[in-house]
C-alpha cells in the first residue's frame, strides 16, 4: 500500500444548513499510514450562523466556541486546499461532506476546485454485510477499536482507519483500485464513474452470516399469533430467504397487499426470520440488529408476530392462489389414537393370524375379542372392526382421559406442529370467547351544551334580565353591575371552554 495517499475530512454544521460548517477534523494518510491529523472550530458563515439545539446536542459545538475560537471559511479553505494538495478526499457519506464544502465555498464567495470524493459509506454497503454501515458499526466490526463520534478529527480518523483496512483485506494498493474492487459503484459526488474491475473479492472474506438456532428460548410475544394472511400486515424481513431473492420476496409481499418495512419502527407487525428452509416459529434471540430492536418493541408492548421462512412461504402462495395451503406434515402417533374415536376407526393391521389393532405409543393394546361383530360388508367380505389399545397408566393419552371426561384430549404439542393461527381448529381447542359488547359512547355532547347554556344565559339572559329591571323602575346602579358582572364572567368561562376541550381531544386522541 506504498500509494495509498489520500485525506479523510469530516465536517460538523451548525443547523440543517449545508454552508453552517462550524468544525472541521482532517487526517491526511501517506503510503498507508496516518501521518497527521487535524480540527479545528469555524465560524459558521451568515446568513447561516445560527446554531440549532439539534445540532449542539450531536457535536457539542456552541456559538460562543465558534465565535472565540473559531476562523473564517476563506482561512479553512486555504487550510484544507494546503492539507489536500494532489489528494483524493476520503469520507463517511461523503455526499454530506462534499456539499458543505461546496456550499461553503459558494456564500463565501471563495473559487477553489473540490477534491475527488470517495465515500466509505458505500464501500462497506459493498464489503460488509452488517446490521446496518453506520461509522461506529463498520469501525467496531473490523476490530479498530471505540472513538468518540460525532468528534471532527475522531470521524475523519475512523474513516481514514476504515479506508486503510480494507484496501489491506483487499490488497488494494491505491484508493480508485480499492473503489472499483467493491461489489457496487460507492463513489459519490464530483467523482468520475469508473469502468467495473474484473477483479472481485470473495464476498465470504466479509460478509458475516449469523447462526440462528432452529428451537430454544425465544424473546417473542407467545400471546401475539401469527398472521393468517399478509393484506394490511407490515412486515420486515431479517435473514437470508431461499426461495427468493430479497427484492423479489418484497415484491411479492406487496401484490399480496402487506407493506414491507426496511426498519423496525412502530407499525411492524410481523418479523420474518430467515433461520432455515424448514425453521417454523424461529426463535427470537437478538442476534441480530433488527431482532435486538423487535425483543424491545415486543418489551415496550408492540404486538410482532415472528414467523420463520415456511410460513412466509406458504402465506404468499396462499395470498397468490387463493387456497389454504394444506400441511403435509404427518400428526404424531398419540393425536391419531386420540381422534379415531371421534372421526371413523381407522383400516386395522392384518397379517395371516387375523386383524390386530395399531398399537399405542406407549403402552400395550389389548387382544381383539374372539367373538367381535363385523362392523360391515364390502363386496360380500367381512371388515373386522377395529379395537381400541388400553393405554397403560403411565401415557399421556391415559392422563388425559382421568384428568377431563372429554371425549377428545388435546395431544401433546410436538415440534413439527403448526402455529394454532394457521391450523384448523380441533374438538379439544378451546371455545372461542364470545365477543364482549361494545362500550357505549361517551357522550362528550353534554359538557359543550352545558358550557354554552351558560355563555348564553349569562350575555343574553342577564341582558333581558337588566332590561325588565330597567322598566319595573329598579335603580340603574344595581341592574348595571349585574349585567356587568355577567359580560365579564362569560369570557372566563368561554376560554375555559376552549381549554377543556383541547385536552378531552388530545387525551382521546392518545
């Protein structure tokens, strides 16, 4: 890496403005290496001056420092032209970087040609495959160890870091070669596009794949069911999917009528974890970002329902067909001993000795009694009917039967079961609660009709009041005050009015 010269800068602004550049951090890096770096504070220039509570509360960075310490943008410009010389510019979202400088340079009246920027963002949305590429992120991945962010100098030696070890990953010796080894275009701003390299990484020397368990102990809401159908779902996939590329899974989602989300906010109701081609009901265990942030909605109280690949799956063929989709996954051995009795006997097991019946899972069956009546004919031939096998005393199906009188007993739930949501319903679910009656309206129409019979009567009906006291001979002074006294109450009580109902609306509103 005996070429790979370039500059990292970092700007921090004053409010939303891009020419409010009120601190600036450079490192300049020869040959691979930091050789020196740099800040140092800018006096923001107006019209764009003014310092947002925001912005302070991100860098630290407040008026009176800028106004004591800081310089002009001319001498920052000359400054940086000096450090940069011949240099390419290296940034975090470098398209950030690049307009304030330019923005700067135009309300400063200040003619000075930009570097060429490269942005570290994009090259590692290329490199790495990581939660999300934030600078803290990228740095703490490739093990470069913790810097206070949203520091000038300390960004731009992140990124300067940032840039050194990957061209050392990827044998990059030069910045253009490092850009054009990335996966994607990552240049921004000003830059010239370059021609695609033929030379790749192996995307596995980055990417990190995460293991998720198939079973264990989840963070998910037990109470909250899975989706029976994916219109108006909001639904947010984390993992890697089989059966699709992730655009083409988003796509589907949405002709099935769900609203995909690129990040976990509030409105997620369905967390699609990508933990295995045959995983159902994955466990949620934070192990990654968006999952990490999901255990904490779900904490907080928002109702996500985690659903593996073959739910997904399925849902989308169901929402494109317009069918149930059918499990084809065969019940275990103690729920089809537990429904024969309720749904037909089934065929019995016949050998040269005579039909016999299936046998318990645990548990011996009892002998066919010799004297059994056909349960009917096919064909002139007789059909045996089938016995029952004695469960012996130790089987889940005999607990069942000495615990309820029912006649069908709700089998043990077995891994390969489906969500309760999505299965038909069976004889031992439980009934379904009836719907409670709806709450009777509130009837807020009482406090306004009583707030202004009482601004009407006393403007209106203390006038009348004044007036026939006036003519039944009544000396003025008395109906006066009174009439007074009731114009000067009804405004107290129009504004109190005002502000009750402000609070009825935005309390109902929560």
């Amino acid at each position: 890496m005996r070429e790979l010269d370039f500059i990292a800068v970092d700007f921090e602004t004053a409010n939303g403005k891009r020419e409010s550049a009120c601190a600036v951090g450079v490192a300049v890096v020869r040959h691979g290496q930091v050789q020196s770096s740099d800040s140092w504070l800018i006096k923001p220039p107006p019209p764009a001056d003014q310092f947002q509570r925001m912005n302070t509360a991100i860098h630290g960075i407040t008026r009176e420092q800028c106004l004591a310490d800081g310089i002009s943008w001319a001498e920052t410009a000359q400054r940086l032209s000096t450090l940069c010389a011949d240099l390419p510019a290296v940034a975090h979202n470098a398209s950030f970087d690049e307009s304030v400088w330019r923005a700067a340079n135009r309300v400063s009246g200040v003619e000075a040609p930009l570097p060429p920027f490269h942005c570290t963002l994009q090259l590692s949305r290329g490199l790495l495959d990581l939660v999300d590429h934030k600078l803290p992120t990228v740095v703490r991945h490739l093990g470069l160890g913790d810097f206070p962010h949203h520091r000038a100098e300390a960004d731009a030696l992140a990124a300067a870091q940032v840039t050194i070890e990957l061209a050392r990953r990827t044998g990059a010796s030069t910045v253009d070669e490092l850009w054009q080894r990335a996966p994607r275009r990552s240049v921004s701003g000003s830059s010239a596009a370059r021609a695609p390299s033929s030379r790749r990484v192996p995307e596995s020397v980055f990417r990190t794949h995460v293991k998720r368990p198939a079973t264990g102990p989840s963070l998910a809401d037990p109470a909250v069911p899975a989706p029976t159908v994916l219109e108006d779902e909001v639904v947010l996939i984390t993992g890697e999917l089989t059966f699709g590329t992730r655009e083409e899974i988003q796509e589907r989602l949405r002709q099935a009528g769900a609203v995909v989300a690129q990040n976990l906010t509030k409105k997620v109701t369905c967390l699609v974890i990508g933990a295995g081609v045959d995983v159902r009901n994955p466990p949620l265990t934070g192990a990654t970002g968006k999952e990490k942030k999901a255990a904490e909605r779900i904490q907080e109280g928002q109702r996500i329902a985690v659903i593996g690949e073959p739910e997904l799956r399925e849902l989308l063929e169901q929402a494109e067909t317009g069918v149930p989709v059918e499990e084809d996954v065969d019940p275990p051995a103690v729920l089809a001993d537990t429904t024969s009795a309720g749904y037909g006997s089934p065929e019995p097991i016949t050998d040269a000795r005579g039909p016999k019946a299936c046998p318990e899972q645990s548990g011996t069956s009892a002998p066919a009694p010799k004297n059994a009546a056909p349960a009917g004919t096919q064909g002139g031939e007789a059909h045996a009917a089938p016995t029952t096998a004695a469960p012996s005393s130790g089987s889940p199906v005999a607990a069942f039967q000495g615990a309820s009188p029912a006649p069908h007993a709700a089998p043990l739930r077995q891994p390969w079961d489906p969500p309760q949501s999505v299965r038909p319903r069976q004889p031992w679910d439980p009934p379904i609660p009836a719907a409670t009656p709806p709450a009777k309206p509130r009837r807020r129409w009482r406090f306004h009709v009583v707030m202004w019979s009482i601004m009407l009567f006393l403007v209106v009906g203390m006038t009348l009041l004044g007036a026939v006291l006036s003519v039944a001979g009544v000396p003025e002074s008395v109906w006066s005050t009174l009439v007074a006294l009731a114009w000067l109450v009804a405004p107290l009580v129009f504004v109190g009015w005002v502000v009750v109902s402000v609070i009825r609306w935005v309390t109902g509103r929560r």
